[in-house]
C-alpha cells in the first residue's frame, strides 16, 4: 500500500504511514483550521490498511504519537484513529497492534490524554516520558 506522508505546519501534525518502512507516527501540533479535512484522508488511509492486513501474514504494529499539543476538536479525530487502529487489532487475529505515546515528562495533561484513550481500547499502550531538556 502506498505511504502517506504530511509535513507538519505550524497549526498540524506530521504524518508518516509508511509500511514498508514499518513507520506509523503522528507528531507534533494539532489545531488545524478544517479538523475534518486534514483527519479524514488519514482515517480512511488506516481503514484501506487494515482491510489488506486481513491477508497478510503474521504483522506486528507499532503506532507512535508524539503530540506537544492538541485542541478538542483534534481530540474527536484522534479517537477515531484509535478505534480504527483498534479494529485493526479486534478484526485481524494475526495482527499485534502497540501504541506508543509519547509525552514531555512534566506534561502531565499529554499523558493523562494517553491514559484516556487507552481506557477506550483494546490496544496495549507503552507510555514513554521524554525528557525536557
């Protein structure tokens, strides 16, 4: 499956989906002016992906966010990337999903948000501190 790569702005994340390098990651900011507009193609990017794992073989997954900050309407749209990526898990037997969220070490809101939407999964969360410098 193709990749899809976005480069970050000042008002959104950047996007790398990349199989073939076995790279998922979101980080950055996210407060894009058109929330619906920048999160849909992703979303539908990780459903596409799930449906052509169902034949693969054995897969292991491993999806790092790295946020420094998002907004509620960001919120919304990142649940939505977790219920996809936990469909991924819940739908094909032969896949492991991790997530791993990351979070400044003093950020206790980032990591609090992370608990948050492991509480809404099934998909075992790494949380990992990353310390200020």
């Amino acid at each position: 499956m193709q990749a899809l790569n976005i480069e970050a702005t000042e008002n959104s994340p950047k996007i790398v989906l990349d199989p073939s390098a076995g790279k998922f990651e979101i980080s950055g900011e996210s407060r894009p002016e058109d929330v619906r507009k920048f999160y849909e193609p992703i979303l539908e990017w990780i459903e596409q992906y799930g449906k052509e794992l169902s034949s693969a073989g054995q897969t292991d997954l491993q999806f790092d966010f790295i946020f420094e900050y998002f907004n509620s309407s960001s919120a919304k749209y990142i649940m939505d990337i977790m219920s996809k990526i936990n469909d991924i898990q819940v739908n094909n037997s032969n896949v492991n999903v991790q997530i791993r969220w990351h979070y400044e070490e003093m950020d206790e809101d980032m990591q609090e948000a992370g608990e948050e939407f492991q509480n809404i999964t099934e998909i075992p969360f790494k949380f990992i501190a990353i310390e200020e410098d």
